[in-house]
C-alpha cells in the first residue's frame, strides 16, 4: 500500500510514550530523548512544524523519589505528575538546546479541548509558536485532571491527547512512538507467527479484540488505546503511523514513504 501521502506532509505531531522514556528499571532513558531531541530539532531546521506529544510525567516523578511502584491512590499520582512534570520539561529544556532548539510548555485537559473558546486558544497559542520556529511540548495536566463522572476533565491516556492535538491543530500527519513496532495480527509476545500490519484503512470490532492490556508498568496506554486514538485520526480524514519508540531516526524514513511501522488511513 502507498504511503505517498506522507511525503507532503509539514505539520507533524510525534506522540512519545512512557515506555519510550523510562528504562524498565525506572531510570530516565536519556538516550532516546537525546535522539528524539535531535531528530525533531533537524525536522524544525528544515521548515517542518514539529509538535511534540509527551507521556512521562508520573515515571519521571517516581525516578526523582526513588520509587519503582506506581501508587494507585489519585492524589499520590497527582503529586508524582507534579514533581515529574518540572523535570521532565528540565530534561527537555536542556537537551533541545544542544540542537539550537528553542522548545515550550502546554498542559491540557480535556475541558480546554471540549469548550470551543478556550480550544480556540489552545489552538492560537500553538501556531504562534510554530509560526516563531518554537516546538510546543505538549502534556495532560495530571496534577489537577480528574475522571469523576461530575468532572470528567481527563483525556484518558495520551494516546488519545496525541490524535486530538492532531485535529486541533490540523496536523498533516501523526506519529506514535511506542514499545513495539505496530499492530500485529496477534500478541507477539504470545505467538511466534504474529505478522506486522503494514496498513489499517479502518478500526473494527475484530482490530479491538486483537488490542489488549495496558501499557508498561510507569504508563497506562495500551494497543487498545492507540486504536482508540486511531479512530478519532480516521473521523478526522487524517493519518498516523505507529512505530518503535526505541528507533526514533526511522521517522525520516516514515517521512520518506517507507514502510515502517503501521499506517492508519483511509
């Protein structure tokens, strides 16, 4: 199947996972976001708008406490997002520098995206920023978002947060670094004769059934979660790949048209 498309696309948002930032044994992956910052620095020299959609914040949290075990009680949680969220955009900072890459800050929540004036602001404010050479970082708000029925101001994992900034800023293209190279047609931790998906035109019942658990242990996306998120880029008529996290220089091949990972479009 063509990925033709993709090479015309300017306005990228790149959705990296926890998985994709913290070791399994709970220390920050410095390597990979060094060369996620270095990639995305050389695509904003090159004229690309890059967006870039973070997880991170409650892992990053346990690492600075010296905590391996993700609590279950809320405000705990609220409080690792809190103190996780300062380094991890310390870590940001610091290392998109070394490419002469000026990068910011948004934190969302889902009533931001929900009510049209404030979306409209979101969505102002991240222009003015790209139209200046500047990449908006861009995480959920987990200090303060809830998802009790009364306050439902939580995207539900960030794999749904990356395909609404897509829509919200009308991206051309969104890329989901995970831990794992795509969808397959079975668990390949499971079966041996699992087979990648080069491509998914739509999300059926089926797809869904083949998607399940959650994500690694520091975060809460699952495949379920990215088809979740797959579904809001087709309603949208947009496009995404997902792809391994743990080779973040293969989106310039994905750039290029080449085939890797799995690409969702109609």
């Amino acid at each position: 199947m063509t990925r033709e498309k993709i090479k015309s696309a300017k306005r990228l948002v790149i959705k990296i996972g926890t998985s994709s930032l913290i070791l399994p044994n709970g220390q920050i992956n410095l390597k990979n976001i060094d060369e996620l910052a270095f990639v995305l620095s050389s695509l904003q020299h090159e004229d690309y708008e890059v967006i870039l959609v973070t997880s991170g914040a409650i892992g990053v949290g346990l690492n600075v406490l010296g905590q391996s075990k993700r609590p279950t009680d809320i405000a705990q949680q609220q409080a690792l997002a809190s103190i996780g969220q300062v380094e991890l955009m310390s870590l940001y900072n610091q290392i998109f520098s070394r490419y002469q890459q000026k990068v910011s800050q948004l934190l969302l929540t889902r009533d931001v995206v929900d009510f049209p004036e404030s979306r409209q602001n979101a969505t102002n404010a991240i222009n003015a920023l790209l139209s200046r050479h500047i990449i908006p970082i861009i995480n959920e708000n987990d200090a303060v978002s809830v998802a009790e029925m009364a306050h439902q101001t939580k995207f539900g994992d960030n794999d749904k947060l990356g395909a609404l900034v897509s829509v919200l800023t009308d991206a051309d293209l969104l890329i989901m670094l995970s831990d794992i190279d795509g969808l397959y047609s079975k668990n390949p931790n499971i079966f041996d004769d699992a087979e990648l998906i080069a491509r998914v035109m739509t999300i059926t019942d089926a797809l869904m059934k083949v998607a399940g658990g959650a994500g690694s242990k520091f975060g809460t996306g699952g495949m379920t979660s990215k088809l979740s998120a797959a579904k809001i880029i087709f309603d949208a008529d947009k496009q995404m790949v997902l792809t391994n996290g743990a080779r973040i220089s293969e989106i310039r091949e994905i750039l290029a048209g080449k085939e890797k990972g799995t690409y969702f479009a109609k």
